[in-house]
C-alpha cells in the first residue's frame, strides 16, 4: 500500500487542475453611511482614550482590519489593558 501524506490538506495536483472550476471569490458588501461613521467614530474614541494604534476601518466595509493597525500582542493585550475604552467606544451588540 502507497504512503499517503495527509500533512497536507489537499492534493496538490488535483487543487490545481480543479482551480478554474472554483467560484470567483464574493465581493464584500459595502457599509452603509451610517456604519461608516459608526466605525470612523470607535476608531476616534479609541485613539481619544490612548489606543493610538488603533486602525482605521476599511473605507468600503467599514471593518476594522487587525492586520493593518497594531501588533498581535498589542491585540492580543486590548481587552486586558482597555477594557474602560472598548467598553466606551465599542457600540452597543
């Protein structure tokens, strides 16, 4: 009986031949003005209660992108050191 490697998560010759069968990726859906603002606001708040690093959202989607503003440890460490702040400029879920 052959070896399979299963470290990998796929066959890499069939994912290739395969990959114009794909779906093109989904567009995200764009935020409405009222979410923009939202966003833009969270993120002044943010910086206004010391969390200079905080990322402006995306100016489509109104999402805030971590890989654009901050390090992993200083997002891993926001809730224990600004919890005041997120618990402020965070909109009501």
């Amino acid at each position: 009986m052959p070896y399979e490697d299963k470290t990998k998560p796929w066959n890499e010759e069939a994912h290739t031949t395969c990959a114009s069968l794909h779906p093109a990726p989904r567009s995200p859906d764009p935020a409405d003005p009222d979410q923009l603002a939202a966003a833009r606001k969270q993120t002044d708040c943010m910086r206004a209660e010391g969390v200079s690093w905080y990322p402006d959202p995306d100016p489509v989607t109104a999402e805030i992108d971590q890989a654009k503003g901050g390090t992993p440890e200083q997002w891993s460490a926001l809730k224990r050191d600004h919890a005041d702040a997120l618990r402020k400029c965070r909109p009501a879920r």
